[in-house]
C-alpha cells in the first residue's frame, strides 16, 4: 500500500546545482548478533539523546524558528567539512524556493544546540536538471553563530565523515531519523543490501514520513549512505533506500566544501 511522500511537505528554497518505543518487527534476523557489530538488528527505537546523535537533526522551514513543535519535515545531519558548517540530506529536502532552519538534537520542540539557518544548498546536476532518483543526496551550508567568526555547527556538535566508494553491506549501519508524527529521533542498525548498482536498502520498520534525508552512519562513524533515492526513499515505512555513493556525491561534497 503506497504511503505519504517521506518528504511530509515540500518546503521551496533557491537551488544551487552542480515519545514512546516504536513497535519493533522482532524477527529471527533482529534478535541475532553479527561478527561486525552487536544486535539487535532491524529494530526501530527512540534514539538515546546526546553524543553522536545529536549530529543528526531536524529540518524546518524558516518561518517555524519561533515554533518548532509539529513543523519539521525531512531529517540531515552534520559531516565534517574544513568549514565545519556543513550537513547532508537528501536531495528532494532542498528542492525548491524558501527559507530553512537546521535544529540539531532536536526533541520535543526543544532546540538544545540552537537553531541553524540554512545558507546555500548544493544539489547534483542529476537532480537539478530531471530530479534523477540516483542523484538524491545534497548539501547545506549553515550560517555561523554569531556571524562570520562564529562557531560552526560543527564546533557544536561534531561530525561525521561523508565517505563514497564503500562497498555495500560491508558493514551494518545505524539509521537515525525525525518521523513527521514524532517529535523525537528514531533510530535502527541493519546491514544494507544492494537494490541495484546505483541504489542501497535496509529493512528496519516504523521509518515514515520525515525521515527522509536520515544519515547511514556505519561503526567507524563514517555517513555511507542518505535515505532517499528510490521512491524518494521507499513507498513503504519497512523499506527504505538510499543512492550508492560514489563519483556524484564525491564530486558534490568538494564543491560543498569549497563554499567560501
């Protein structure tokens, strides 16, 4: 049965190219370890606030600054850059006209890391030119606090490494992510499988609307892969998807990282 686009809302911004548990599906593959990373697998659960999930946060139009409960509608989280103001997502996130906001850690219309204007955004030309599904990922540079001299989200909070090139599956990821219905991330640990040579999957269920964007973050704490892609990220909440990252997104993050 198709669901709600995982987008929730599409929120327009100028482009530039180049809670409670969550009911797990327990299956005899959830309840088992694995020789790289402890279990249990395809599991969805509130994720345990501070650390390195507080690198991934909620996306927000800007007109909800002053109010953020109920408005967030795609999830990104913070990757190390020379800046230190950078955060990934996914592509169909940025695409439009509008002003956004950044709100790392963010949990119960609380901004505990404040809130974090976004500045310019860079989408492949995959997307820009005909909104390929293989080229749904994208950046956003984020203003300093305190103006230019200011600290970067990534003083903040840290972050995590955006790496292409990785084999899928090679190892489990961790998926952490803003459901619409939620006000609170969600988090699931399972090793992607490929769906094609351009596309990755994981099964972890509960994985809705708003997670759209959602890091794949392995155990070396590298970012390897970004929910979205296919179907925008899966037409199903069990299933969700990300691009295989590679030469585009390699291309893109240096551009990103060359924003003066």
């Amino acid at each position: 049965m198709k669901r709600t686009p995982r987008i929730g809302r599409r929120v327009s911004s100028p482009v530039f190219a180049a809670v409670v548990l969550l009911v797990p599906a327990v299956t005899s593959a959830s309840l088992a370890d694995a020789d790289d990373g402890p279990g249990p697998f395809g599991v969805t659960a509130v994720a345990a606030a501070g650390g390195p999930t507080d690198r991934v946060g909620a996306l927000f139009g800007a007109d909800r600054a002053g109010k953020l409960a109920g408005g967030h509608f795609c999830t990104a989280s913070v990757v190390h850059s020379p800046g230190r103001d950078l955060v990934v997502t996914a592509a169909h996130c940025l695409d439009g006209d509008g002003g956004l906001i950044f709100v790392p850690g963010y949990r119960d219309g609380k901004a505990p890391y404040g809130v974090w204007t976004v500045r310019r955004r860079f989408l492949p030309d995959g997307w820009a030119k005909g909104q390929d599904e293989d080229s749904d990922v994208a950046f956003a540079v984020v203003a300093a606090k305190d103006g230019k001299d200011g600290k970067g989200v990534e003083d903040v909070v840290g972050g995590n490494r955006f790496v292409t090139g990785t084999a899928t599956g090679a190892t489990a990821v961790t998926v952490t992510g803003y459901p619409n219905s939620r006000e609170v991330p969600v988090s699931c640990t399972n090793k992607p499988t490929a769906h094609s040579s351009t596309q990755q999957r994981i099964d972890c269920p509960a994985l809705s609307g708003g997670t759209s964007g959602s890091p794949w973050v392995n155990g070396d704490g590298q970012v390897v892969g970004v929910l979205g892609g296919h179907e925008e990220g899966g037409s199903t909440d069990d299933i969700s998807y990300s691009v295989v990252l590679g030469t585009e997104a390699a291309e893109l993050y240096r551009d990103a990282t060359a924003d003066p």
